[in-house]
C-alpha cells in the first residue's frame, strides 16, 4: 500500500456539479498535464511512494543545523521547567494572581514552541497528494443493497397499517404523558404576575427599612422605596418624585393618587424588567438604563422614547396617620414586562 | 551517517513498537484503522487553524471549569459576607448577597491560584467564541459548507448557539449586579412568548422573578447539559470532517478527487499539541495580567439597581443590541398580548439563524449548483455570496454597536436617542450597502488579480502527436469561479451574482480548448 487514501478500484468519478472538469473532459490524452503542475481532475493515482515523502526535513543534509535547532527546543523547554519550578515557588509562598499568570503563560509557550520548533525543523513533513477516495459517493450495488436491507423490515410492517397507525397514537400519547414531570420544575403561573407587595395603607421604606415622610423627598428629588417588610420583593420596588409645582397630566381616575407634588410610579421598566433608575431633572424623564426607554414623569410616565410600549404604573399615595408616606391600594395593573394573558 | 549502532537501535526500537502494536491489534483488529490515523493528510492552511485554536479553548474551559465548579455553590440562599479567615475583601464586608456570589468572591480572593483559574475560563470562553465567529466566516465566505458538508455546516451553526448560550449562563452564574441584570432581560423575553411564556418562565425560575431555583438550575445547565450537547455535537463535527476529509483552497495539483498536505504523524500532531500550549499560553498570560469580569467590583445581585452602562457580552451583544433598536411595538387584542421583547429577543434572531441555516440550499439555487464541492471558492469569486455574508457582518456589527449607545453617546456627545435613530436606520440600510460594496469590490479584484494557479495558464499550449494544439487549462479558475478566464461562463446559468457577462468579454481567451470553438472568450 503505497498511500492511505487508496481510490476506489472501480474508481467511477463521484457524481459532481455541473461546473466539474468541463474543460479537462475535452483535453486529448495524450497529454500529461500533471508535468505542468496542472493536475486535470482525475483520481490521483497511486504514485506518491511512501519512503519518498517522509523522508525530508528541514536539516536533512545539515548536522549542525539540525544540533542548533535541537538546542533552541531545548531553550524552550528549560523555560517551561523553570516556569514550573517558579510557578511551585508562587503556590507555596501564598500565590500571585499576575505572577502565577505570567509563569503559567511561560510554561505553556516554551512547551508549545518547542514542540513546533521540533516539528519544523527535525521531523519530516513534506506535501502529501493523495486521493480523497469516493467517501462521497459508494458504488450503486452498494446502494442498492441498503435499500434491500431496509425493505426487509419495512415491508411486512407496512403490511400491519393499523399497528402502524395505532404506534403513532402511542407514542403521543405516552409522550404527552412523559412531559408531566417537567410541570414540577415551577409552580402553576396564577396570580403572582398580576399583584406586587404593595396594599392599602402599606408604609413606604428605604432600602434600611425606614419608613418616609413626603418631606423627606426635595423638589425634584427621586427615592427608591419598597413596601415594608418586602424588601427583596422584585416586583414592587417603586420610585417616589417630588416634581414640585410642576403639572402633571394623570387620567381623571387618578386625581388623588399623589402628595402635592410627590408622585409614585413602579421602578420595574415595562419593556424588559430592568430597574427605570435614571431621572432626568431637567425633562423629568425616567431612562432605564438597560434599553433606553424613556418614561415622561410629568405625563403620567408615558413612554416617550426607546422600545418600551407602556407606560410605568403608578401607585396610589397617601399618608397614614403618623404622616408617612403609605400605598392606597396596590398597583391596578400588573407591572413589569408584558405577556400573553396581561390584563 | 548512520552507524551499525544506529541502525540496531533504530531496529530495536521497532521491535518494540511493532509488539506493542500487535499486543493492541490481537485484542482490536486495529492495524489498519491506525494506520489511517496516522497517515491522515490535512491541508494547510493558516485559516484552517481557527477551527483548531476553538477546539483548544474548549479544552481549557474544560479544565478549567471543572476546577471553578468544584469551589462555586449554587444557591440564591441571602448570606451576609463576613469571612473569618484569610483575604478579606473590605468593601463588601458586611453586605448582603447571595451565596453563590460569594463562593465566587472566596474563589477570587482567598483560593490560592483560584482567580488566575476563573479568569483563564472567562478568557477562553471568549476566544473560544471568536475563534467560532471566524471558523464560521471562514466556512461561509469559502463556501466550505457545500455539497457533501451541508449537515457540518448545520452542527456547526447549532454549536455556535449552544456555545453562545453557554457563554450566557456561566456568566449568570456568579450573581453578581451586572448579571443579574442580563437574567432579569432573559425572564422578561421568556415571560413573553405567547401561550406558554409565564408556564416556561416559572418552570424556570421556579415563579415570579427572581424566583428560587434559577441559580442552581443554571449551574445544571451550564456544567452538564450544554456541555454534553456540545462535545456531542462537536464529537460528531469531527467525526463528519475526518470521514470527508478537509476542504482545501484550490492550487497547482489540486483537484476535487485528490488531497494535499502532511500526515497526521509526526509533524502534523506535533504542530497541533504545540498549538493547543501557545493558546493555553495566552489564555493564561491574559488570566494573569488582564482583569476580565471583576464582579466583586460590580457588587451583588438586587433587583432595584443597575448600572448605567450595563451590556451583555460581546457575543450576546447583538441581541441586546435588537432590543434597543426594536420600536416599540407591541400587540395587544383579544385580552391578549405579544410582549414587546420577544420579537427582538427571539424573532429576529430566530429568522437570522433559519436563513443561516438554509443558506447552503440558498446557495444552491443562486448558483445552480447541486455538485460536490471539495476545492473552496475564493470570496471574490462568489461575489453575491460574499455579499450576502458581509451585509450579515454588517447588520451584527450595527446590532452590537446599539448595545452600547449610552458609552457611545458619553464619548461622542451625540444623544443617545439621535444613535438609536441613526442605528435603527444602520440596521436596515447598512446591510444593503454592504452587500454593494462587496459585490463591486469582488467584481474589481476578480479583473485585477490573476488567480493564484493560473499562473502557468496561457503559457502552455500543447502539441498533440496527432497535430492537435491544446491550450491547457487549469481546472478551477475555469466554470464556477466566474472570473472570465473559462470557457465563456458568461453563459452559465449560474453566473447569477457571479460576475456575469461583463469579464467574460474584457479578458483575452487565454483559455480554451480547439475543440470547443466560439465559446472561449466571446
């Protein structure tokens, strides 16, 4: 055997696309192109002696050369044995993470260059031709006979069509049974999406728990709050504004809804869940830092800009009787992103 | 210069080998299966490394995983940071987080070696992706995905995703702000989906955001299941390439029938494991000397926070990028609604990847062309593939750009809703000029350059014994390159987008065989 990828014997030419040999079909053959460098598209032939092709390397015919290059991937590899010995060092002495980098990165390079050093210069690796065999293709015979084996069963079981159909209805129907244990990977989706944390009279709280009076909150002034005692609720985190004597536009429904100029609105961007945590003092603009969308504080938080289509909920404000700041009710509609059954 | 000596040796030692293999070839019947092994012959190329440096990445993000997950904990249990011993980092001391965040923060600080290990996974997970993203371009702008390696082109494109996804999850993992914020984007487009979104998104995240069970769910995920997806799916990537053998860029002597290059052994395999250290090399070089995710920088996880300037990864980019650039539509009617989020977070990048995936049937139809293909195409030569591919460069590019309007509005002073606009319009317009450039500019290259293996062509007209002159034509400028130096491929049908009629008159009939008249050059 003279080459691994012996072409088929019976070495028809794979079935190609249209493009293929067109012009070499034609080319009288008596011509040997092959001499020219120009190989005309048939299988190779076998004559590529096996000796012959590993027997070169770079430093072939050249001792010293071949000593040089011998001692650079010994160079190399010295590097990598005394990066091993410094990395050893690093560890036991309590690790570095720049100085443990580094060495790793010595360690490896000597290694790898060495090992190319070593393939270049000293080892034989001269171009191979070879032909790609007929994997594409196999011969008609052989395609005949895997159609034959195949019809072997397919045949009398489609003599059984009822069998056949009734294999579908099962396999439905105890694939529809299998996906069963996948419903208890989360509870059923009822409710949650639709309420926050927030209720009548539920104080609103900084982030250390306490409780805020309007005042707190200056002119232009913006305060994220949580409802007491859900501080890590993800769906309930709300912004407080104190726009001032600004007007502010907010449907007939909901006069009463603010404190003076201390309006409320959810914190969770109605786009994609991020938190709306930029305010604009000068145009009164929530931007969610996420995708940009821009909510108008002074018109009921519309959606001004950016990909967000709703407009941030607001939440009903009042005081309780020790003057904090407290919800109405929770929010009228759910907050966040949309989905399918969002009322 | 071989002595008597050498040469006992030399015997000696394949006395040795030859025992061992036979030891092996009594029990397997291997001997010619190893014998193909080692005598494979690959194609060199520079470009054909890529594909190798993304299989070495993998390698140490193997390995290095491993290595994070044995000190990672996956659990959103709320934990307060007050470590006892060893290195403390002060400014989170006292502050809540969750446990898995800090497993990462004890791992970055006070596991000897423990860093420079996450910070090699996080670098090889990103030169893993772009040594991908070029495999891929590399693959599609030489047409290296034609008949017969269609299905390799659709693992490949699959890889890609679950490597992506893959990508997303472990960077999830450490909880820390910015990725937290990335899950809550992931919930909202997931919630979306019409139908079954709420259903998909608490099976999940075990309820309503942030729910319970996302943290250990994404460990399984990130450590097992896409994983074992992509060593499958790679295993079988490999598989396909060894039993079809390499694509090679055409050149003297090649042909579709035969293949050049060096054999596996010795050179060959040396050349790959020295590669695979020179990449784990850099990996680490980088690990050691560039931070990359400081997460006990960005603090922990909460849901009412996030930084200006949050962006995913930029591998991800894209999509985040459509979310930005996504007007803001939604669809709302009977009692129902289309979230705005999942026509950019998931239609359009679905339609994008459907057209990659068909494109090698695409690809046939322009060209009319049904063949095997083992020789590549030079990008210039295709110019409407080429096109195509640089328009999809293009629209990603603007895609990922639009993930971070706000840092460009900060450094150009431009607003960033003006950006938005002009990306909007980029997204749209920018593919399209794309592909006129390219198209012109392979138009251009193919009249300039002569093909590398047309060299000798022109010279070398021979004289049959039977009188006959034969001008000798190479095989592959001729036909499907279209570069006007065939027989006339101006007529071909397929010359679609393939540099039409227009070379075909330009060129002097260099080429063309006696036989063939009024076809050469007219």
């Amino acid at each position: 055997m003279t080459t691994t990828d012996r072409p088929h014997d019976d070495g028809p030419a794979p079935a190609t696309g249209p493009d293929d040999d067109v012009p070499f079909g034609r080319v009288a053959p008596s011509v040997n192109p092959r001499h020219f460098g120009i190989d005309p598209g048939e299988p190779w032939p076998e004559d590529v002696p096996r000796d012959q092709d590993d027997s070169h390397w770079r430093y072939e015919n050249d001792p010293r050369g071949a000593r040089r290059a011998e001692l650079r991937v010994a160079f190399c590899w010295t590097l990598t044995v005394l990066a091993s010995i410094g990395l050893a060092w690093v560890y036991v002495a309590g690790g570095q993470t720049q100085v443990e980098g580094t060495l790793w990165a010595v360690a490896f390079l000597g290694l790898g260059v060495g090992f190319i050093l070593w393939a270049r210069d000293l080892l034989p690796g001269t171009e191979v031709t070879a032909s790609r065999g007929h994997h594409d293709v196999s011969p008609e015979q052989d395609r005949q006979a895997v159609a034959e084996s195949l019809a072997r069963g397919v045949e009398p079981m489609a003599r059984r069509p009822f069998l056949a159909k009734m294999l579908g209805a099962v396999g439905g129907v105890f694939g529809l049974a299998a996906i069963f244990p996948l419903a208890s990977l989360g509870p059923r989706p009822h409710g949650g999406l639709y309420h926050t944390k927030w209720g009548k009279g539920t104080r609103a709280v900084t982030e250390d728990g306490t409780p805020v009076r309007p005042t707190d909150i200056p002119v232009n002034g913006i305060l994220t709050v949580f409802p007491e005692g859900n501080l890590d609720d993800a769906l309930s985190p709300t912004v407080l504004i104190n726009v001032g004597n600004e007007p502010f536009k907010v449907p007939p429904n909901r006069n009463g809804w603010n404190i003076g100029g201390l309006v409320a609105f959810s914190k969770i961007c109605t786009h994609a869940g991020c938190p709306a945590s930029l305010y604009n003092v000068q145009t009164h603009q929530l931007i969610c830092p996420c995708h940009q969308s821009t909510f108008d504080v002074l018109s009921d938080c519309n959606p001004v800009f950016g990909p967000a289509s709703r407009s941030l909920p607001q939440l009903p404000l009042t005081t309780d009787s020790s003057g904090y700041v407290v919800s109405q009710s929770d929010y009228t509609q759910p907050v966040g992103p949309g989905f399918w059954n969002r009322r | 210069m071989s002595t008597t000596q050498d040469r006992a040796a030399a015997a000696k030692r394949y006395t040795v080998e030859k025992k061992a293999l036979d030891t092996v070839d009594e029990r397997f019947g291997s001997s010619k299966f190893l014998t193909s092994v080692l005598d494979k012959i690959f194609p060199d190329h520079w470009s054909f490394m890529v594909g190798e440096i993304a299989m070495d990445s993998l390698i140490i993000l193997i390995v290095t995983g491993i290595y994070l997950a044995l000190f990672y904990i996956p659990s959103s249990k709320d934990v307060i940071y007050a470590p006892t011993s060893g290195h403390v980092y002060a400014p989170l001391v006292g502050q809540h987080m969750s446990e898995a965040y800090q497993s990462v923060i004890n791992l970055s600080f006070n596991v000897r070696a423990g860093l420079v290990i996450r910070q090699a996974h996080h670098w090889a997970a990103l030169i893993f992706l772009a040594a991908v993203l070029f495999h891929m371009c590399r693959i599609f702008f030489t047409g290296a995905f034609r008949k017969p390696r269609e299905v390799n082109w659709i693992i490949g494109l699959t890889l890609w995703m679950v490597v992506m996804l893959e990508g997303f999850t472990g960077y999830s993992l450490p909880d820390d702000l910015l990725s937290g914020t990335g899950i809550r984007v992931i919930y909202s487009i997931v919630e979306g989906i019409p139908l079954v979104g709420t259903w998909l998104a608490y099976a999940l995240w075990g309820g309503t955001y942030p729910g319970p069970t996302i943290i250990p769910r994404l460990f399984v995920i990130h450590e097992f299941l896409f994983p074992l997806l992509i060593i499958g799916l790679l295993t079988a990537h490999l598989m396909i390439l060894w039993r079809q053998k390499h694509t090679d860029f055409p050149g003297p002597g090649k042909t579709e029938h035969n293949i050049r290059g060096s054999r596996i052994w010795p050179q060959y395999a040396l050349k790959a494991g020295g590669l695979f250290m020179i990449v784990s090399g850099i990996t680490f070089g980088l690990a050691g000397l560039i931070q990359i995710n400081p997460v006990w920088l960005y603090g922990a996880y909460n849901p009412f926070t996030v930084s200006a300037g949050s962006q995913s990864d930029w591998y991800l980019a894209w999509v985040d990028g459509a979310l930005r650039l996504w007007p803001h539509w939604e669809f709302r009617s009977f009692g129902h609604e289309i979230a705005n989020p999942v026509f950019p977070g998931l239609l359009i990048p679905g339609l994008v990847v459907t057209i990659m995936y068909v494109w090698p049937w695409i690809d046939k139809r322009v060209y009319s062309d049904y063949g095997v293909h083992n020789l590549l195409d030079r990008p210039r030569d295709k110019p409407f593939r080429t096109g195509v591919g640089v328009a999809a460069i293009v629209f990603f590019t603007d895609l990922t750009f639009a993930t971070a309007t706000d840092l460009l509005a900060n450094n150009t002073h431009i607003g960033f809703e003006r950006l938005i606009e002009i990306l909007q319009v980029g997204a749209l317009v920018g593919p399209i000029i794309g592909f006129l450039i390219a198209y012109k500019a392979c138009q251009a290259l193919q009249r300039t350059g002569s093909h590398p293996i047309q060299r000798p062509v022109g010279g070398i007209i021979i004289r049959t014994a039977e009188g006959a002159y034969h001008t000798l034509a190479e095989h592959h400028g001729a036909g499907h390159h279209g570069n006007g130096h065939g027989e006339g491929n101006g007529h071909r049908p397929d010359a679609r987008g393939n540099g039409r009629a227009d070379t075909a008159g330009e060129t002097p009939a260099t080429v063309g065989t006696t036989d063939e008249p009024g076809t050469a050059g007219d």
